[in-house]
C-alpha cells in the first residue's frame, strides 16, 4: 500500500485529507477505508478528464492513487466482482505501455479470483498479427498458461510458436536463432514445472547455445532442483555458474543438505551470513536470511535482520514478511509466527494479484527448516493441507548421502 507524502499537511475534508485517511486506515488492514476510496473512486470518476487533469493533474493523481489503492484492498479482501470493475477502470484511464500492464492486472486478478477460462479468452492473442507482435503475444500466453499448472496447453501454445518461427518469412537467421531461444527457455521453465529435471537442462542448453545471454539466468535452473529435484544434478549446475555471489553458495548449501551433507552445507552458509550485505539486492537479502536460519539462527541474527529491515526501510515487504514469521516459528513463537504470515499473505494478495496463498517455492524451505508441528501450523498460509501432502514433506528433506569427506572447490 503506497504512503502518503503530500507536501503539506492536507487540509481537512480536502481529497487528500480523505485519501491519506484511507490510505491510513488501509495499512492497518481496516475496512473502513472501503467506503472512503469508494467514494474518491466515484466521484472523481465522475468528473470530466478535463477537470482532473487541470492543476498540474492534481484531481487526476488523487484518483488513480485511490483507484490503485481501492482495487488492491479489494483484491485483500477477495471482493473480485468490484475488485475487476475499478481495475477495468484504471486500464482506461491509462495509455501505451501503463494500460497494458493494467490489462495484464485484470487476467492476474481473474486467475485469483480462480476465473481462469475467462482469463485464457482474455489473454488468447488474435490470429494474423505480424510475425514480432505474434511471437510476443504467444510467448506471453504459454507463460500464463504454464504458471497457473495448464502445462499441456502451454506446451501446445510452444509447438505453435516454434513453427511460426521456422516458417516466417519476415525472421532472418539471427532473428530465428533469438526467437528459438527464447522458446527452449520457456520449455526449460515447463519442464521444471513437470518436475523433469534433466529435460529442464536440455531446454537450457538449447537455450544458451542460441544466445549465451541465458547463462546468467542458470540460477533460475538449479534452484528448483536444488529444493525439490536431485542433488547432484543441482551441484553440476551450480558449478557452472561462474558468479561467486551469495546466491551460488546458499543454493550449494541447500543441495548439500538434501544430500546429506551437512558440514558442507554450514560451511557454504557460514560463507554467505559473513559476505558483505548488498542493501540494495533482496534477493541477496534473501539468501543471507535464509542461510542464518538453516544455521539455526544464532543469537537470532537472521531475524533481527529482517524485523529491522521491516521496521527502518519496507514496512509493507510481503517477501520480508514471510521470513520475519519463519523465524519467529524456528524461534517457537508462533503466535509471532502467525501474525507476520497472514499479513504476509495479505499483503501479497493486494500488492501483486494472481495468488491467494504465499508463494509456492518457499514452502520447501519451510519443510527443512520447521519441525513437523510448527509446519502444520504455517502450512495453510501456503495453501497446503498437511495430511494430503505428508509424504511429500518428508520427500524434500534428505535424499541420501554420498559422504562428506571431499572437499568442494569454490
């Protein structure tokens, strides 16, 4: 939810009187900010354009604020019917590249609002668009497929995609050899999807052999299979990846514990907590929270990290939220634990439409950190029933050894 930052303190009863008051009242998760941005969100769309955009735009700013606002507390709260009316709205009130972000928002949020045939139609490109539009819109359309699980279909939408490519007249080689790429790294995201860990590095390879530029994004292969695949087949890709950043060396720990090897996994996070801290990188951030937890966070240095960095920098950070409460919950403090997840989950849901849950990938992390009462507990903010899902929890946690006694190059 964005702050109120007038330059002045805003006059009582004024627009941004009423919107600093929701937006207030918002951040505590207090309904009464409905019927406030209702009604910014009405009566100022009721007003000629003309009128909103005088005054340096001042009506007009106030009005897509509250509308932003408006139709992200409705998305909280699981309102999708009104929630789809006001993000309609914004998509009008935009142009270029705002309105179609805005038009993506709308297909996120029908997918939340578990509308997912309406959002396929939606997104579904038109026929006989030019060769670069086509690809692109194709390209976008597999990807939404794959990530809301319609594998099949999005395998399909590939197929067709490629023989666009190798039939375009329009493509010379170069082009072709970049289009083909961008395609085998969609089937590499696919596959990872299917849990089908070598075809995944296929596709990567393929991917990279047709443009290198992909080889930095080697990190997006091994970490999935670092959590959830084989452990081996994670350490060759790690490996490979020749940055020797935070991330290369917590993922390494990760495998290393899935193998049994837990003395080079603390050493491989030791590595990580006593890196220098990159502010500015969350996903390094991240890592060096996690590794502090994996540790057993002593001296609860990996939470006292983030709570601070909640407090000081990014009070309404979804992402940060989570670890605050996986933390409190190795601590033991659930009630702790359960308040920063929830309102994790919240958060998500108005910052960043298309789940209703918190993120899928973190819950393995949750399943080697968390004894198996504590995960029961967190397990519904991740949308899991424990009962149905035992047997893989205990799936994700050590897969075997192969011995600790050699020592890894860096």
């Amino acid at each position: 939810m964005p702050s109120t930052t007038f330059s002045a303190a805003p006059l009582k009863g004024s627009w941004e009187a009423q919107l600093a008051e929701a937006e207030r009242l918002a951040r505590n998760f207090n309904d009464a900010c409905l019927p406030i941005f209702d009604k910014l969100y009405t009566r100022l769309g009721k007003m000629p354009k003309a009128r909103r955009m005088a005054a340096d735009e001042r009506l007009q700013n106030i009005f897509l604020r509250a509308t932003d606002n408006y139709q992200g507390y409705l998305l909280m709260r699981e309102q999708y019917d009104r929630a789809l009316e006001v993000i309609e709205r914004m998509e009008e009130e935009l142009e270029d590249e705002e309105a179609l972000d805005w038009s993506y928002h709308v297909i996120l949020a029908l997918h939340q609002a578990g509308r997912d045939e309406e959002a396929i139609e939606r997104l579904r490109p038109q026929p006989d668009l030019p060769i670069g539009d086509a690809l692109n819109e194709w390209g976008s359309f597999a990807t939404f497929l794959i990530s809301i699980d319609r594998l099949e279909e999005g395998e399909a939408i590939l197929e067709y995609t490629t023989t666009l490519v190798t039939e375009s007249a329009e493509l010379d080689e170069k082009k072709r050899q970049v289009e083909f790429a961008y395609i085998a790294m969609h089937r590499a995201r696919l596959a990872l999807e299917r849990q089908a860990w070598e075809e995944s590095i296929f596709w990567f390879d393929e991917a990279v052999s047709r443009n290198d530029g992909y080889l930095a994004g080697i990190g997006e292969i091994y970490q999935p299979i670092a959590m959830e695949g084989p452990p081996a087949l994670a350490l060759g890709l790690i490996e490979r990846d020749e940055r020797k950043n935070v991330g290369r060396f917590f993922w390494r720990g990760v495998a290393h514990l899935r193998a049994g090897e837990e003395r080079k996994a603390q050493r491989d996070w030791e590595r990580v907590i006593t890196a220098e801290p990159d502010a500015d990188d969350h996903a390094t951030l991240y890592e060096t929270i996690l590794a502090a937890y994996y540790l057993g966070d002593p001296g609860r240095a990996g939470l006292s990290s983030v709570l601070q960095t909640l407090q000081e920098k990014d009070p309404q950070n979804w992402a940060l939220m989570i670890l605050a409460g996986l933390g409190w919950a190795i601590q033991g403090n659930m009630a702790s634990a359960h308040s920063n997840l929830e309102i994790a989950m919240l958060l998500r849901r108005m910052t960043r439409p298309g789940g209703k849950y918190l993120p899928e990938e973190l819950w393995p992390h949750a399943q080697l950190l968390l004894d198996e009462e504590n995960l029961r507990e967190v397990a519904p903010y991740f949308g899991v029933e424990m009962d149905q899902d035992a047997s893989e929890a205990e799936e994700v946690n050590v897969e075997g050894s192969d011995g600790d006694n050699k020592e890894e190059a860096d």
